[in-house]
C-alpha cells in the first residue's frame, strides 16, 4: 500500500507506555524501524542487514537492541508486521481516499 499521507500519527499515551521498560538506544531504533515501516510497508523478516541499516544500528548496537525491538513486531511469512501501524496506514488511506473523493466530486460540480 502506497502510503497516503506525509505524516505519521503518534499517540503519546500509546507509545509512552509500550516503550517506558526500553532503553534510548531500544527507543530510537524501534521508532527508526515504526518509520521504515510507515513510509514503505511490512519489514523483511529475513534481511538482519537492512533492519540493522533501518535501525541505524552499528553491528554491535543492533545485537544489544534487537531481540527487544523486534518483539514489537509479528512474522507474516518473509515480512515483519506491526499490527498498530497497519490499522493507522489503513485509516490514513481511509482517510486520503474520502478527501480525494470529495475532491473529485467538488470538481465535478464546478465543471457543471
């Protein structure tokens, strides 16, 4: 799925609380990993190298934070999924559709 918007929604609560037991360097790559996956789908499950890259871990970052971060994610066959950034890419593509939609219509209507 083409992702719709230009921006990504965090909520504060949410977040805060799925993340407080982490370290920075488990925070920040977990997050690194969340935009990954917001501007370009599910993560290889199988690729260690590009989610190190992804993480924007070093060799020996990425062995300290891994099992952690990738606990936040499920395998769904050759790809990691994040079951809270698929329902908010769903909703943000809900979203973009209504709006061009409503564009369309409004275009329609003024070309009458």
């Amino acid at each position: 799925m083409a992702r719709p918007d230009t921006w990504m929604p965090l909520k504060i609560e949410p977040w805060t609380k799925k993340t407080a037991r982490l370290s920075l360097a488990e925070r920040g790559a977990y997050m690194d990993l969340l935009l990954a996956y917001w501007v370009g789908g599910p993560l290889p499950a199988d690729d260690e190298d590009t989610l190190k890259r992804m993480a924007r871990c070093t060799d020996k970052e990425w062995k300290q934070v891994r099992v952690k971060v990738l606990s936040f994610f499920t395998r769904d066959g050759d790809v990691l999924r994040q079951g809270r950034a698929d329902e908010e890419l769903a909703d943000a593509a809900a979203r973009y559709e209504r709006r061009a939609s409503a564009g369309r219509s409004g275009g329609l209507a003024k070309s009458k």
